[in-house]
C-alpha cells in the first residue's frame, strides 16, 4: 500500500506531490533522497527499492523525471515498481513525451490522472485506453476545439463503457474508416563473446507489438510457423490461454491502438550476425590496440548502426586511435565510441592506435569490454516467423501489415 | 503542498517567494467569488491553477481557504476538481473553514452526472477531520448503493477512509456488512477487489477487540469465499488480481485435489504480462505445495523461466525485484538452477548490487558438471574494472572450492591469482588459500610452494597479511623462511595497526617455536615483550597468557596452541537457516529485496496486523531485539572463527553455538564471564554448564574448566511438576524476558489437526491453560500466531517464559525458551512440546 507519490525533476525539485492515505508523508524525504542520490551517484539511481529512516522508496527513473513513492508497510515489491512504471508510462503517453516542462505546463491533468489511477494506496485503473475516455489528453485536436467552442473541459462528460464491459482494455464503439493492423516482431539479441572468440552466451528477448484500428470488437488470431523456438513466453491480458496451450495460436481482441501484445525469450542460438575481434598488445608502458569488426553469419539483411563502445581502464594516460572507416570518439570520461554505420562491401572496417599508460606500470592489467551495436531491420534474428493473422467474425476489408527489426541488446566482447 | 510549518524553508531563487502573490491572489479570487460574467470561469481557471502550482512548488497558500470555497460554485468540472485538490490538502490544517466545504460536497454527491458523484465522495472522504465524519456517513451509505459502478467503487474506498478517521463511527454505521455483502455479490470486480482490500484492512485491525470481527477474517480464507474470487480472477484489474492471489496464499486447501485444481487455474497467471501478478502467482503454488515435497521440485521448474525471463525483459528497476527473488530461490534449491547457469553470467554494464547478487548464485548452482565453465567466467570478471566485484568473484571461485568439485583446477586457478601482480587480487587469493588449506591440507605442498614467494611487503590488506601469517605459522616447517619473515614482522610490531594481525602474529610465532625452535627463539621473545607492551586489551592478554603457559610447562602450551589438526568439514553459514525460511515465507514482499525478514527492518509502529496491549509491546519489541542480536553476532564470529581461532576445531560446531560462546580456548574464560553475565546466579550457571545441560557455553567450558570444576555426577533429577495457579504480572514477565538468555531455542512442528484448529490465539491459550502453562500475550492472524507463556514451577518460584511463534500453514512452531533455572529448560521444553502436539487432538 503506498502512502504517497512524489515526482521529482532532473535536480531534484519537487514537481508534484500525491498524498494517498491519512499518514501524510512529509516532504522532506525527498531532500534526503536527493542528497543521497548526489552523494552516492549512480549506483544509487539503479537501486529500485530504498530504505530511508522512515519510510521505503520506490523509484522509477524515466527521462530524467524520478517516480518517487513512499511506503511504511511490507508490500509486493514489485507491484510498487510495476505501478510506478505505469504511471510513467500512462504520462509519457498522455503528454507526448516526458520532461520536466511538460508536466509543470500539464500538473492539473497529472493530478487527475493519478486521482484515477489509484485510491488510498491501491491501484485502481492503469489501461491508457480507459483513463483517455476518462480524462481526454491535452492535444492539439482538444485545444483547437476549446477555442472554438469555448468549452474547455477536458474531461469528458460521460463514465468509459469499458469499465463495466468484459473486455476493459476496450472500449465497445471504435469506428474507422480504414481498418488496419500492423505487426511488428522487435528482436533485441543479448551476447557474450569471450576473448578467444568463443560464444559464451547468445540469446534473444523479442516482443510482438501490435498497432490495430479496428471497428467494432474484432478478435483476431495470430500464428506462427515455428512457435516452438520459444523458449517462455509472457501476454498481455487481452491473449487468451487456452489456444495458445493447445494449438500455440493466439487469440485475441486487441485493445485499440499500440499495445505490447506477447514478450517471449529464445536462448541458446549460435549465430551472431557480426564479428568483433579486439586485440591488445602491451609493451613497455605502451599498448597497441586493433579491432577488426567484420560480418559472421549474414542475415541477408542490411546490417546498420554498428558502433562498438569501450571504456578504457583508469590506467591509461592517453589514446590515439585511428580508423580506416567511420569515426572515432573519445570522451573525457576514457569512453571510446566507434560509429560504423554500414560494413562497406570492399574493406573489412578496423580500429588501431596505441595506448599511453601510467608511468610504472609495464602492462596492461586490466582489460575493457567491448560493447557492440548494431541494427538489422526486415528479419528477426530469432528465426521466428509469423504464418498468418486471421479476423473472426468481422467480413470488413481489413489492411494487415507486418514488420520485423532485431538490434542488439547487451552484446558485448570480453579481451 | 508542504504543511504549514515547511513553508518557512527558503525557497530557491527560481521560485517565487510567495507572500506579495498569495495576497495577490487571495484578492483577485475574491473579486470573482460572486461574478457571473461571461468569462468569469476562464479566469477562475487561470486563478485556480495558480493558487496549485504555487502548492505544488511548496508555497503555503492555506490563507486563501475561504476564497477559493467561495468560487467552488461552479459547474465546470475542472474547476471543481481543482478545488477538491485544494481542499483535500489544507483541509485537515483548518478543520472550522473545512466546514464550508461540506455544503457543495454533499450536494456535489447528488449530481446526476456519476463521475461528479464519485468525485466528490472521494473528497468528501479525503478531508480527513475528525469532527466532520457525522457529514459522512449519509453519502457513504447512498454511494454504497449507487447504481453506477464508478460511484461505489469510490464509496467502498471511502469507508475505509473513514474507518481511519474513525474507526467507532465505521463500525456503528454497520458498514463492513454492506461490504462484505458487496464483496460477494457485486457485479463490477473492481468494487469487489475494493471491497475486499478495505474488509481486510478493517476486520484485521478489528480483530483484537472483537471477536466477530475476527471470526469474519477467518471466513475470507473460507473455501467459498476463495473460490468465488478464484473463478472470477480473470475478470480482475490485475492489480486486483495481486490482491486476491494474496489472498489465495494463506488459503489452506482442504486436500491435494484442491491444490492441483487451484494451480491449473493459476497456471496462465504465470504468463501474465505484469511482473507482479506472476510473482504473486508463484507465490501461490510455492505455498500451496510446500507440504508436497516432490510437487514442489515440478513447481520450481515450471516457475523457472517465468521468472528468467521477468528479469531479462522488464524495466531495470523490476529486474532487480525479481533477481532478489529469483536468488532466495535459488539459495533453496540450487540443483533445479544448475543447468541455467548462463543466465547469471554478468554483464559489463550491470550495476554491481546485481553482479553481486548474480556471483552468490553462480556459486550456489555450481555442481559436477558446470564447474569447470562457472569458474572460468569468475575468473574472467578477476580482471574486471569494478574492483568490489573482481574481490567478489574471487571468493566465489573459492567458496566453490570449498564445496569440493573439481578442486584441482581451481586450486591452479587460485594460484595464479597470487601471480597476478594486483593487490587486491593476491589479498583475496590469500584469504582464500587458507581457508582451501583448513580443509584440504592435502593441498598443501602445492600452495606453500606459490604463497611462500609472496614477499609480505605486498600485502597490505589485515585479512590477507593475517591469512598469510596464519600459513607461515602452522606451515613454518615446509617454508625455509618462515622463522625469518616472522622475525621481520615482529621488528616492524609497532607499524602494524590491526590488532587482528598482531595477535595472529603471536600465535604463528609460537606455532613455528615449536617446530623450530632455535631458529624462532629470539623472535618469539621479541614477539611477547612487543605483546606484554601492547595497549591493546586481547594483544596484551593473549602475550601474556603465552608467556605463562610457557612458563608453566612448554609441551602443554604446544598441546593448547598447536595441537593437531583435523580438517574443517563445513564451514559455517552467514545467514541462519531460521531466517531464510523466514524470508521464504514472506516471498515476494520487501523481505527478499533486503534479504532480511520484515522483523528486522519495517517500523515497528507499522508491523501490521500484530496487536499487543501496550505493555506487552514494549515486551515484543525487546524480544526482537534480542533476536535481532543473535544472527549479527554469529556473523561477526564467524569473520572471527576463520582468523582468530588458534586450535582450529571443527567449525561446524559454531552452528549450534552462540555467538559469545565461540572461541579458542584461551578466551573461554572470558567468554564464561560473557555467558554467565546475564544470569542472577552465577553458581547456577556453571553447574548447569558442568552438568551438560545447556548446549551453548558448555563445550567450550567443558574444555578449560574440566580441570577446576569436576564435573559432579548429575543426580537424576525429580520430574518436573508446574504450579497450575500461576501468576506473574506483565512487568515483571517483561523485565525477566530481558534478562535472562535464551536457554532453548527450537522449531517444532504442530499435527495437521493442530494447525487447522488454531484458528484464534484463544483456542491454544486455553488448551495450554489445561496444562498449567499461561499466555501472558498474544497476537496475530492466521496464518502467523505469536504466544509469549509462562509457568512456574510447582514447589518453588521459578519461571519459565517461552515465546512461540505458529505458522499454522506450514503447521510449524518456533519456540524461543528462558528459564530461571537454567538445568530445567530442557525438561520444561519437552513438557512444552508435549502439550503443544496434543493441541487438536480430540
């Protein structure tokens, strides 16, 4: 049960403040928090769950705007960070973005927003698609219209039917012109490659997005051709469980809009699209560095946004690396970035230079870890491939469009 | 939205000082108060939403209370939400100008439009003084039956606000039975699941006073109030959905059908998309099968990758919540984990809480067959840039060592450590080849050869100067040098600042003078003037008791400082089995982020459903207290055990002792004064000690005092009889609880009828009174019972108090006893047990 909800901007200021029980929660704990998160810095920020001396805190940091909320009873501790995340999701949502700005311009909608979001520590309504028939968010549609017709309530005259309907993540009177569905497979590929080249761990985390501007309540089914791949797999509520355990089809009424409809993990692959290949060599105070980057296993696809980042040990005194394609950045915190983009077809793209270390220090005792990115749209890395996507019932013409990118996670190469 | 007194705190110099605009403000709102003008609600709006930042940002603007009541006749929603914000806030600051808002709130309550309605009976119920509740009760109770939905949701929650207002008011209103019968019979879940978190709210505070109340709690865990909201779940928000599952957790079915049907109903939470329904799920099945041992395996592997994944996908913020858990599960049952190894791999860009948490489990999952990769990847984070991590990384190789797979690799792997060239590393590498050493003396010849080319300049670190010391002692005689750098250490005495190092340094100066005497002679001499001169206490005494034992018989002193070694079969743990399982039974809440149970760490003024008399509070707290202690100290020993022991025992002896009792020999003396301190009669204690009843302090007593106090053959002692009319006031109970030591200190396990009859503390105090041993306090719900008893025995005014804490859905019982008599406790404990299993037997 949470006792209060903060929202603090970007140095600390308190932008807004929700009090949820009759223990009111002095403000003042969100100056210790600040002081401890300056003094302690990041590893402070990461923490989820805090103990101050009076109260347990929350956090959850979104776009530089920190969720603050305090309690002084033992709860689920994920369903504060769960809470919190929505919150700031919802926000984001309604307000096109989040920064600090944007929610001192929009506080009274936050308020009423949060009002309806939870009651005396409970949480209440959380699905976007019912807190906009509640509280209409403040666009540009909206605003144009008060000025027109001089009525500038947002919020709206009648209760949402979803909340009594059966289906609460949709509202029963959608109408489009155009109905049309789009599919989206996002991949994001999580690896460790160790320094003799060996894959220590190669792994995928996807989730299938869904974007539906559907009329009526249609109820669609989505298969896959190889559904077996997947190794577990998470739904949003609208997929209901007993297709999917029998025949691995989902099936669905989707809410309307973008929604996060399935998350699956798929371990144990083998096949990294790219290669990285770092080598160090120390001698005499000085350390030669080359890193070859080149394609491993072609997905047949355009391979893009390769960076490789690494942070020099503290050690080093001075770099000087030089590249035969893309650019090299070293920033002052001994953070090297090297941007790619695209391999070009007619030389294999390689970084070399030397490194300066500490006087008295012979070699290299401490060796940085290569992060790798990169992006390949039009495949998803996993092999997961989506068969067909029906619409029961609903004889409408129906658009369905379906699109797959894998970019990489956590890929990162040990020396 | 800062209260009154905050508001004096100098605000930075973007923000706007405050008074010239509040008065500002305070004039223009009044101008409006009565206008009817066209645009006069544009302006208000404008006015309104300033006067809010300005709370916001922590300006006090309760001074314009009145105006803004004033101008709250209005019909445009915004406006009057904006109000209500205001009103909730400072209302409880101003109670009398509270009283003007009544008026437009009650009538807000009878507008047609629900969402008005609703509002404002959620205001109504936000203002929070007392004396208005009389203004409540009517709109709650029309709320209550409203006909939309939207309406009694809010109604429902406002009970409850007005319960902790005031609590009398609630309960004459008779508004817990609309409740519970809207709970029941509602058609919109979300009243249902509302209806729900306040009953139990109320009714669980309710409990201690009224016996109906109490027994309705009991019914929400009755079979057709759980199936009733099982069948529905789905229908459920899911943050509603995570209360009922809580709900379900201390359900206790009747039999294991019920359980499997329970788990396939549940099994597709675990798929949910909201972290906290699926922990609260596992939560469910992790209960439900904690009696079904071999369930309970296919439990952790269904629960498996739900859980990997959770911490794979979500925010950062959630993974770590879930890896928390994931590692107290893991700690259970680390062989269901082993295949998944990979997955606790850590990442460069992970934050170092996690990596740590991350290495504890590659540790615990470490078998036969993953060891050979799980140590390479340690080694591999050895050269990390976090240096925290690349010290922890090298205890995990260890501590896997030390679990016996594969040790010969890793013993080379360890050894390379020391050539590494990084402080840090050779100190933790050291540290760890002793402890590898202790129990594998086999390895001997192996290690010395690498550590005795440590040149001790290198090593800084207490610890590691400490471990490297304690090998040159008791190797002295396969390291050519030994007796040298001891002598070159002892010359530097008085740069040493750790106190641990010099006292390791008498001991292994000793241990190598017995090996090889000529050539220790002159240091062990300079070793025991530098020690006599220490200022430090134990420095001091343990130089001085050297010199004396040998000045009193020199192969006695080898047999007390050096004796033979047996080799350390199971080092002791950190963290006491009881607390685990206390963490476990509080599986996903806060405990396990913490990794202490909530006893430890919540507000006592926030522990929840637990409900003394004042008195007895105070009694419980000092109770935890004491518990408190007893894990802390036991870890200290063990940091102790593993540097400071000289005779080097089996360790796993530590387990079952106390802290203050764990020590060599030559502080047994002071530990007897530790232990027998607390005790009125210390006569008594040594006895009782002699006599081999109490099984802390005795063993290492027995050791020293063997020779002073002769153990005097234990006449078999008459049965122990209580006093069936016993008294003793709370005071003195609480002083005598503080006092004394625990004496017992045990778990027990209840019959299955037991657990299902105890229903109320009532039922047990009275079947205990049939056995002459009183409750003098208790408390709890089902399924955590907490009894402090005493009895007496019958001839003679000696007490025994016994605090009892019953989980009946796992039907265990841990007893925590203190005696006045020390060398009864143990009688007493059976007699206890005895009369505790009969419980529920017809």
């Amino acid at each position: 049960m949470l006792q209060c909800i903060f929202l603090l901007s970007d140095s600390g200021e308190v932008m807004l403040e929700k009090q949820l029980t009759g223990h009111r929660v002095d403000r003042s704990i969100c100056t210790w928090f600040w002081d401890q998160a300056v003094s302690q810095g990041d590893s402070f920020k990461d923490q989820p769950v805090i103990a101050s001396p009076t109260h347990y805190l929350f956090q959850v940091v979104r776009e530089g705007i920190t969720f603050l909320a305090c309690t002084q009873v033992e709860m689920p501790p994920l369903m504060g960070i769960e809470f919190l995340g929505k919150v700031a999701d919802v926000l984001s949502g309604y307000l096109e973005g989040l920064n600090e700005d944007v929610i001192k311009d929009n506080f009274v909608i936050v308020y009423e927003l949060l009002d309806e979001m939870i009651d005396n520590g409970y949480p209440l309504t959380t699905e976007a698609n019912i807190l906009r028939e509640m509280i209409a968010p403040p666009n540009f549609v909206t605003k144009m219209l008060s000025v027109v017709t001089g009525n500038s309530s947002n919020v709206s005259d009648t209760l949402p039917g979803a909340t009594s309907s059966c289906v609460p993540w949709r509202t029963a009177d959608v109408k489009y012109a155009n109905n049309e569905v789009y599919v989206d497979l996002v991949e994001e590929m999580d690896a460790i490659i160790s320094r003799d080249g060996a894959l220590v761990k190669c792994e995928i985390y996807g989730e299938i997005q869904v974007n539906s501007h559907i009329t009526g309540v249609p109820d669609l089914s989505l298969s896959f051709t190889n559904p077996s791949i997947m190794d577990d797999v998470r739904f949003h509520p609208c997929v209901r469980f007993r297709p999917w355990e029998s025949h691995q089809i989902l099936s669905f009424v989707p809410p309307d809009g973008l929604f996060k409809l399935m998350s699956y993990r798929v371990k144990k692959l083998k096949s990294p699209p790219i290669y990285v290949k770092p080598q160090l060599t120390s001698d005499a105070g000085t350390c030669r560095i080359n890193v070859m980057v080149g394609i491993r296993n072609d997905p047949g696809k355009m391979i893009d946004n390769i960076t490789v980042q690494f942070q020099l040990p503290p050690c080093v005194l001075s770099a000087d690396l030089t590249a035969n394609h893309g650019a090299v950045n070293i920033l002052s915190n001994k953070m090297c970035t090297w941007s790619i983009d695209r391999i070009p077809k007619d030389r294999a793209p390689a970084l070399s230079g030397t490194l300066l270390l500490e006087t008295g220090l012979e070699r290299l005792h401490v060796f940085p870890v290569f992060q790798v990115g990169f992006r390949i749209q039009g495949v998803a890395l996993s092999g997961l491939h989506i068969d067909k996507l029906d619409l029961k019932v609903m004889p409408t013409r129906l658009y369905k469009g379906f699109r797959a990118h894998t970019r990489a996670g956590l890929y990162e190469v040990r020396t | 939205m800062a209260p009154p007194a905050q508001s004096q705190r100098s605000p930075s110099p973007s923000q706007p000082s405050g008074k010239g605009e509040v008065s500002d403000l305070k004039l223009q709102l009044r101008q409006l108060a009565g206008s009817r003008a066209p645009g006069a609600d544009d302006s208000k709006r404008e006015l309104f939403k300033k006067v809010i930042s300005y709370m916001t940002i922590g300006i006090d603007v309760s001074s314009v209370f009145g105006e803004m009541v004033m101008c709250s006749a209005t019909s445009d929603i915004v406006l009057k939400k904006m109000c209500y914000l205001y009103v909730g806030n400072y209302a409880k600051g101003n109670p009398d100008l509270a009283l003007l808002t009544i008026n437009f709130l009650q009538r807000d309550c009878k507008d047609e439009d629900p969402m008005i309605r609703g509002l404002a009976l959620r205001s109504l119920c936000s203002l929070r003084v007392a004396n208005l509740v009389e203004y409540l009760v009517g709109p709650l109770g029309s709320g209550l039956k409203d006909a939309n939905s939207y309406v009694r949701l809010v109604a429902v929650m406002g009970v409850l606000k007005l319960y902790h207002i005031s609590a009398s008011t609630c309960v004459d209103a008779d508004f817990p039975a609309v409740l519970k019968h809207l709970m029941l019979h509602d058609q919109d879940t979300q009243v249902v699941a509302n209806c729900l978190s306040a009953l139990q709210e109320i009714w669980s505070s309710e409990a201690s006073s009224s016996e109906e109340a109490s027994r309705d709690r009991e019914a929400l865990l009755s079979k057709p109030v759980v199936y009733y909201l099982l069948n529905r779940i789905k229908e459920f928000s899911e943050w509603a959905q995570c209360l009922v599952l809580e709900l379900v957790a201390k359900y206790v079915p009747a039999d294991s059908n019920e359980i499997f049907d329970i788990m396939n109903l549940l099994e597709d939470r675990l798929q949910h998309a909201n972290g906290a329904v699926v922990l609260a799920t596992i939560k469910v099945f992790l209960n439900l099968t904690l009696s079904m041992t071999d369930v309970h395996q296919q439990v952790y592997e269904r629960i498996k990758a739900p859980l990997l994944t959770l911490v794979s996908s979500g925010s950062p913020e959630q993974s770590y919540a879930v890896l928390s858990h994931l590692h107290l599960l893991v700690m259970r049952a680390p062989y269901i984990f082993s295949a998944d190894y990979k997955h606790f791999y850590c990442q460069y860009n992970e934050p170092s809480y996690v990596k740590k948490l991350k290495l504890e489990m590659l540790t615990a999952v470490a078998n036969e067959s993953n060891t050979y990769e799980i140590v390479t990847e340690l080694c591999e984070y050895a050269a990390n840039v976090d240096i925290p991590i690349a010290r922890e990384s090298i205890r995990a190789v260890g501590k896997i060592a030390l679990q016996q797979y594969d040790v010969n690799a890793i013993v080379d792997r360890l050894l390379q450590f020391l050539e590494m060239e990084k402080d840090y590393v050779t100190a933790e590498a050291l540290v760890l080849v002793k402890d590898l050493l202790r129990k594998y003396p086999q390895w001997s010849q192996d290690c010395i050869a690498v550590v005795g080319n440590i040149s001790s300049k290198n090593v800084q670190e207490s610890k590691a100067k400490a471990a490297l010391i304690w090998m040159l002692g008791e190797y002295s005689q396969d390291m050519s040098d030994a007796p040298y750098v001891l002598e070159s250490l002892i010359e530097n005495w008085d740069e040493e600042h750790s106190a641990e190092v010099r006292l390791h340094l008498l001991t292994a100066v000793m241990k190598c003078f017995f090996k090889r005497p000529p050539e220790t002679q002159k240091a062990l001499g300079a070793a025991l003037a530098a020690g006599l001169a220490d200022f430090h206490q134990d420095v001091h005494d343990r130089a001085l008791f050297y010199y004396r034992l040998l000045q009193h018989n020199v192969s006695v002193a080898e047999r007390v400082v050096n004796p033979p070694k047996q080799a350390v079969s199971v080092f002791a743990d950190t963290q006491s089995s009881e607390v685990k399982d206390r963490i476990f039974d509080e599986f996903n809440s806060l405990s396990v982020v913490y990794q202490k149970p909530s006893y430890m760490f919540t507000d006592k003024e926030h522990r929840g459903p637990f409900e003394f008399s004042d008195e007895i509070s105070n009694l419980s707290i000092g109770a935890e207290a004491a518990s408190n202690v007893a894990p802390v100290s036991r870890v200290e020993a063990n940091g102790n055990d593993l540097l400071l022991s000289t005779s080097d025992k089996e360790e796993s002896r530590v387990a079952n002792n106390n802290g203050s009792a764990y020590s060599a020999p030559l502080y047994d003396a002071s530990a007897l004064s530790v232990a027998a301190a607390p005790q009125t009669q210390s006569e008594s204690a040594i006895t009782s000690s002699a006599s081999g009843y109490t099984p802390q302090a005795s063993f290492a007593i027995d050791d020293l005092l063997g020779l002073g106090v002769p153990a005097a053959p234990a006449p078999s002692p008459p049965p122990l009889k209580l006093n069936p009319r016993a008294v003793l006031d709370p005071g003195s109970f609480q002083q005598k609880w503080r006092q004394l030591p625990i004496s017992v200190s045990q778990e027990h396990s209840l019959s299955p009828q037991g657990a299902a009859a105890l229903t109320t503390p009532q039922v047990l105090l009275r079947h205990m009174q049939a056995h002459s041993i009183h409750c003098i306090a208790s408390g709890g719900q089902s399924p955590n019972f907490k009894f402090f008893f005493f009895a007496q025995k019958a001839e003679e005014s000696s007490n025994f108090l016994v605090e009892c804490k019953i989980n009946t859905s796992t039907a265990k019982a841990q007893l925590n006893i203190k005696a006045d008599d020390q060398s009864k406790s143990q009688e007493f404990t059976t007699l206890f047990q005895t009369a505790l299993s009969k419980f529920g037997m017809p």
